[in-house]
C-alpha cells in the first residue's frame, strides 16, 4: 500500500504504514550511546511530516540518503510532542519506474485545454492594439505556451501544482473584470493585460519534476524582474508601441506583490497597479487556505495546524465546491 501523507494523521498510534516519499531534508544524528540514527523530513503532494530511522543496521550507508530523493519507506505512527513522527523499520532509495511522479506534483483540477481557450478568448477581448499584439507575441508561441501552461504558481503556498500559473492567471484576470467594471477610471485594457502577464518570469522560476523546485535564475533574480524583462523584450518587437503605455504596464508588473516588504521594488502608484496588486493577493490568500484545508483535513471539518506563513491555523466546517 502506497500511503500519503495526510493517511498518516487519521491512523492510530503503533499503526503501520509504507509508501513512496520526497526526502526535503536528511540529518546523521547520534544516540548517546554514539550509534548513528537519521532524521528526515519526507513530503508527498499532501503534506509534510519527519521521520526517523531509529535503529538502522550497522553496516548501513546512512550518507547515500540525499535531499531530493525519493524513497520507500515503512514503519509505524508515532507522535513527539504532538507532532507526527514516525519510525522507520525500512527505508531505501526508488527506482524512477517504481512510483507515479503524481503522487508528488499536483495537476490543476481545473481543464488545462478550456482554461487555456477562456485565456485566449480574454486577449481576444483587448481592444488596445498594442496591448494586443504584445499579448498574441506571448500566447501564439508555441514554446511558450507549452512552458507556461505546465508551470505551478507556487512552491508550496498556493496553485503549487502543473497547471497552477494558467489557474491563478486566470482568476486574478476574472477578479480585476470585476473591479475595471466598478471602478470606470480604471483602463481595463492594460489592467487585463498586466494580470495575464504579471507572472510569466515564472516560467523560468520554477521547475518541475517528482517536486517544485526553484531555478539558480529564479532565485537569483525573481519572477518580477524576469517577468518585466520578458515583457520588454516582446514589447521590442510591436512598432510603435506607446513609451507611456509600456512604463505604465511594468509598473504594474514591478509593484504587484503590492508592498517593499513583500518583494515588490515599487509600491503601486497607479488604479490598475493598485487594482492588480489586490487581486494577485486575494486569489493567492485565498487559494492557499483552500489548498492547506485541502491538504491537513482532506474531506473533513476543523481546525486545521498554524499555517507556517499565514501564521494561524485555519477554521472549515463547508464543503469543498469545485464546480465550473
């Protein structure tokens, strides 16, 4: 039986368990009696727990366990000070044909194809040419559409799964709709175009395999400033495209993680900065205490553990609607 995760906070105390997990960390430790033991910390699409192989034979490599690895293990539940920690009777490297790379990246639950046709048919929408262009210079690429429609948005906070860039790009697009019709002053063209292109320097951020994984360039430079060069770049190849209209756009870019402390190089200093600023973050917030709920409760009510970067645990006692 291959468990997940989140299997092993329902089971019982002494039950036993095996499957297929990541390894994000690996520690040598010592007894006091100086025999070696390790301390991993072993993750699926689900969740996160540690582990320790309390009493692994003596003539056993305990340096061949790397982080990035994926591993079989089994062993029984056990809890430390109420946190989950099992113990290990077993624990060995896994073949690449052993187990689904599924259990370990998520895909958006949401149809990757009709999602991808309501992006289309949003840039289609745009009346400003330029705007226009630059956009169709993005989307009617097929390399990048390939790049884009497979990568997450999120490591591990939220839409951190194949798909997840399209998704939220999709809903920060549907809520700034809402707000460019409230708000008239608001220029729903470039508000639209910078929601559907805020994020594609991650594209370049992340990569994707049996984990979400940050590039050397990711963490180096950042998604908003790849995503502000990726812009000017194309930007580059629309002649004529307004100087006004271009600065204005990148601010948008530059400014919408909405405060310094929050990554962004410039606090929005414009309606559709400020507009997109709070849709990014409402659809990320939001999306990430769904996605914990998801994640700690399965399909039941609760309280939820603190959530190690919203800072509180998480009340849900609904019922989760996925619908169109």
């Amino acid at each position: 039986m291959d468990s997940f995760v989140r299997d092993l906070y329902s089971l019982p105390i002494g039950a036993e368990f095996s499957g297929y997990f990541f390894v994000e960390n690996v520690e040598i430790r010592k007894h006091r009696t100086g025999e070696p033991f390790l301390r991993l910390i072993l993750s699926d699409r689900t969740g996160t727990f540690t582990a320790l192989w309390w009493k692994p034979p003596k003539d056993a490599d305990l340096t061949q366990f790397q982080k990035g690895d994926v591993v079989y293990v089994s062993g029984h539940v056990e809890y430390f000070q109420g946190s989950l920690q099992p113990k290990l009777k077993e624990i060995r490297k896994a073949e690449p044909g052993e187990y689904s790379s599924d259990k370990f990246v998520s895909v958006s639950r949401y149809s990757i194809d009709e999602q991808f046709t309501e992006l289309l048919e949003l840039i289609e929408s745009v009346k400003n040419p330029y705007l226009k262009k630059l956009l169709e210079l993005f989307f009617y690429d097929d390399d990048f559409v390939e790049l884009f429609l497979k990568t997450p948005a999120g490591k591990t906070i939220h839409h951190a799964c194949i798909g997840g860039l399209l998704e939220h790009t999709l809903s920060v697009c549907e809520i700034c709709e809402t707000v460019a019709r409230r708000f008239k002053s608001i220029d729903r063209d470039l508000l639209i175009a910078a929601a559907i292109l805020h994020d594609i320097g991650k594209v370049h951020e992340y990569r994707v395999g049996t984990s979400i994984e940050i590039t050397t360039e990711g963490m180096l430079l950042g998604h908003l400033y790849m995503s502000c060069e990726m812009v000017a770049e194309k930007i580059a190849q629309v002649e004529g495209f307004p100087r006004e209209l271009k600065v204005k756009l990148l601010h948008c870019i530059l400014s919408h993680h909405g405060k310094y402390e929050h990554g962004s190089p410039k606090m929005p200093k414009t309606l559709e900065a400020v507009a997109l600023a709070y849709a990014d973050a409402l659809d990320s917030r939001v999306k990430g205490f769904e996605e914990f709920i998801e994640r700690e409760l399965g399909a039941g009510k609760g309280w939820t553990r603190r959530h190690f970067a919203f800072e509180v645990p998480i009340y849900f006692d609904g019922e989760f609607n996925y619908g169109e």
